[in-house]
C-alpha cells in the first residue's frame, strides 16, 4: 500500500464512527447534486470514496430497484460505518482503489464522487480511471456540500491558486483525463462540477 493510501485511511479511519454525526444536514444538498447527474431508471452508478454512504439512497432512488448502485471506498472503517447505517441495504459497498476498480470498461452510466478531488494522489490519472469504468456519453459529478471557500474557511485555510477544484485548474484537468465540463457552480452552499465522458 502507498502512503497516499495509508494517509487516507488514516484520516478517514479516525473520523468515520462520528463522520455522519458532524455534517447532519447535508443530505439535501447530496440529494440536489445526484439529482443534476440525470440517471434515468435502470442505470448503473458507482459513489467514488463514497465514505459513509450519503450518496447512496438519493442514487437508489434515481435508478430505481432495476438500477445498479456501487459505493467505493479505501476505508474499510468508513465501509463498516455506511453498513452501520444501513446504507448497505441501497447499494453494494467495494473495499477499493478508485485508482484501480474492479469494474469493466464502460460498464457504467455514471460516477459521483462526493469530496473526492482533493483526496485523488495522481487526480489525472485516477479521473482517467474513473473514465474508463463509464461508457462514452457517460456522467461524472464532483461534488462537495460546501462551496471552495466555505470549506476552506471551516478548515482555518486560504483558496489557493492552484486548488484543483478551481475552474481553470479543474477544467483542463478533466480534459486530459477523458472528461468534458459540462457546468461548474462554487457557491458557498455546495461545489459541483459536471463532466461528461469523451468518446
């Protein structure tokens, strides 16, 4: 295992028993988000570090009881806390890499992935993984409850330039992995950028 990944488990390890207690209120704005990713009945979606599972029952109910909901994550710990939940029941939980899936090319429809950005050790590269899994014409939303300098204030931190969630950072990034932005709000109740998957 690389640092990148025991330094992520190490972070989310010790705050996943508590993780869905310190942001109780933001299943609303997960619901928006998925809401904006279009999936249609039948379609088959995966949470990219879906961590506690937020995500989970708003992309059940888009792709309905035909659909396919996975939910992946490098933190066994944040896996036990989404089943503690029951969120198990909405979709099934991978313990994996989003550098590495064990999914096929193009056998999905879309992926979301809820404040995963910032955690990504080679973002090109996994956002291209993150592609191959996704059938051309496919969705990806990178998504955060919080906009950029709201979270960036909650942490006691500035924006800085080279912030991957910044537009003109995050745009060219997203080409280069076999994305094309589609929209991109950074308001402080939320930041969600939408791609769509290249031929």
């Amino acid at each position: 295992m690389s640092d990148d990944h025991t330094r992520v488990q190490e972070f989310f390890g010790a705050r996943a028993a508590d993780w869905d207690s310190r942001f109780p209120d933001d299943g609303p704005a997960y619901a928006a988000a998925v809401a904006e990713l279009g999936l249609r009945e039948g379609d088959r979606v995966l949470d990219a570090g879906c961590g506690t599972g937020r995500a989970l029952p708003p992309l059940r109910a888009a792709v309905g009881r035909s659909g396919v909901v996975l939910g992946a994550d490098l933190t066994p710990a944040m896996l036990k806390a989404a089943v503690r939940a029951g969120r198990d029941r909405e979709g099934q939980l991978l313990l994996a890499d989003v550098a590495a899936l064990p999914l096929r090319s193009e056998s999905l429809d879309a992926v979301f992935g809820a404040g995963l950005i910032a955690h990504l050790p080679r973002p090109e590269a996994n956002l291209r993984e993150l592609a191959r899994v996704v059938r051309p014409g496919g969705t990806l939303a990178l998504f955060h409850p919080i906009g950029r300098a709201a979270l960036a204030a909650r942490q006691g931190r500035q924006i800085t330039p080279d912030d991957l969630r910044a537009e003109p950072n995050l745009r060219p990034l997203l080409a280069g992995s076999g994305w094309r932005m589609t929209s991109y709000a950074d308001e402080d109740a939320r930041f969600l950028a939408l791609a769509v998957r290249e031929d």
